[in-house]
C-alpha cells in the first residue's frame, strides 16, 4: 500500500515498500499475479474475456503482488478490471498495453484520469514500458512507479535516453559507449528524472515541468492540451483554495 506524504496537483509523493515514490520499482515475474494478457485493438468481447479470466486468477494469488489493469482500449473494462482486483485485496497495480497508450494521448489521458479518480488513494499504479519526457505528465496524472525496462530496451538497440528525446547513436555519435555503459546511462536517466519529478512536488512546481518536458513530442504535447481542455474539473479537485 501507497502512504501518501503530499500533493503537487493529481500528482503523489509517498512511500512505497521503503522508497519514496515516484520511482523506479524493480521487480521480477514472481512477484506478478498471473493474468490474462491481451493486444490493445481487439474487440470489446475479447478484452472482457481477458478481464474476466485476469480477475478469476487473482483470486487465489497473494495480494501483496502486483496484479495487473487489463481492459484493452475500452474504459470501462479498466475500472471493471481495477474494481474487482481492488476488491479482492490488491493495492499495486500494473497498467496493461503501456506502449500502445503513449502513442494515443487521448484514450492515455481517458484511461488514467479515470482509474486514478475511482481507485483507492493508496493504491499504486506503475507503469513497465515509458519514454523520459512522458514521465513529469504520468507523474502529475497520479502514476507512481516505473521499471528499468525501456532504459535497457533501448540500449539494446543502439540507442540513449534524456529527459527531452532519444537518440539513435548511430546516427548521433554522441559517446562511444558499450552496451553496459549505455545500459547503466539510460537507467541513470531514468532515475535523474524521477528525482527531479520528485524535487518539483515538494516544491509545489511540477506543472512547470511537465509544460516543458511536454514541448518535446507531439504526443506529448496533445497530452497536455487535451488534458488542460478535458480534464479541469480532475485537475481542480487537488488545487488548494486559499
């Protein structure tokens, strides 16, 4: 379970299992309930299945693990989904098809905003795939964990990690690394980032730098239009009134 310390909008610092949170959470597939995995653009018959059955089987696994969020693309099967699963005892919960969401700002936004006004507070939601300048806008959505998995994933390929964009070396011979080196360098990017996210919420300054982490991509630029022009009541419901 999440112990919330403070806000900084939607956006969460906290404890989890002894870290402070948002941050990178290691884990290992013993420590995920079994589920039912499904693609992301399947009919709603099929992602209701894959719900139906992931819920079945987190039924006699420990819910000290974490249990993941199916649903495919439809809303409603992810609260379905995170419901049930809460309800049978679960507080940390994996986001089903992260990659499929970060290139679909508006079923991203759909989707997380609605989890995170429907499920517990201390519920944690942790994502397992995610590039660095969509980390300050997830982590003011309320998303609190993250893993190592993109940061070594895109070593193998070749490629360096920053907060702003990714850059294939090959074409940008900007080091000369070896593949541990540029392991290591993409995980130390991912952790700098978290800091900083980290930094801005106790300072009561994360808009700022989701407004210029946002300025890199156009997906992540759509986020946080579509966020500001759909989403004001979710973001005035943790604005202070002084």
């Amino acid at each position: 379970m999440l112990e919330i310390k403070m806000h900084d909008g939607p956006a969460r610092q906290g404890k989890h299992q002894g870290i402070e949170t948002p941050n990178i959470l290691k884990i290992n597939m013993e420590r995920l309930v079994p589920d039912e995995p499904m693609p992301y653009d399947v009919p709603h018959e099929l992602a209701e299945w894959s719900v139906q059955n992931t819920i079945h089987k987190a039924k006699h696994e420990d819910t000290d693990q974490m249990a993941v969020i199916h649903g495919s693309k439809y809303k409603d099967l992810r609260l379905e989904c995170a419901e049930a699963l809460e309800k049978i005892g679960y507080r940390l919960f994996l986001v089903a098809n992260p990659e499929e969401l970060l290139k679909r700002p508006r079923d991203l936004l759909e989707i997380i905003v609605s989890l995170r006004k429907a499920m517990n507070p201390n519920s944690a939601l942790y994502f397992s795939f995610v590039e660095l300048n969509f980390i300050p806008l997830l982590v003011y959505l309320g998303v609190d964990l993250f893993s190592q998995t993109g940061a070594d994933f895109y070593a193998q390929l070749g490629v360096i990690t920053t907060p702003h964009r990714n850059y294939d070396l090959k074409k940008y011979p900007l080091y000369d690394l070896t593949f541990e080196e540029l392991k290591q360098y993409n995980r130390n990017s991912l952790d700098f980032v978290l800091r900083e996210a980290r930094a801005h919420i106790q300072n009561g300054t994360l808009r700022n730098l989701v407004e210029e982490r946002c300025c890199s991509s156009p997906e992540t630029m759509s986020a946080l239009r579509i966020l500001d022009r759909d989403y004001q009541e979710f973001l005035d419901s943790y604005t202070p009134l002084y």
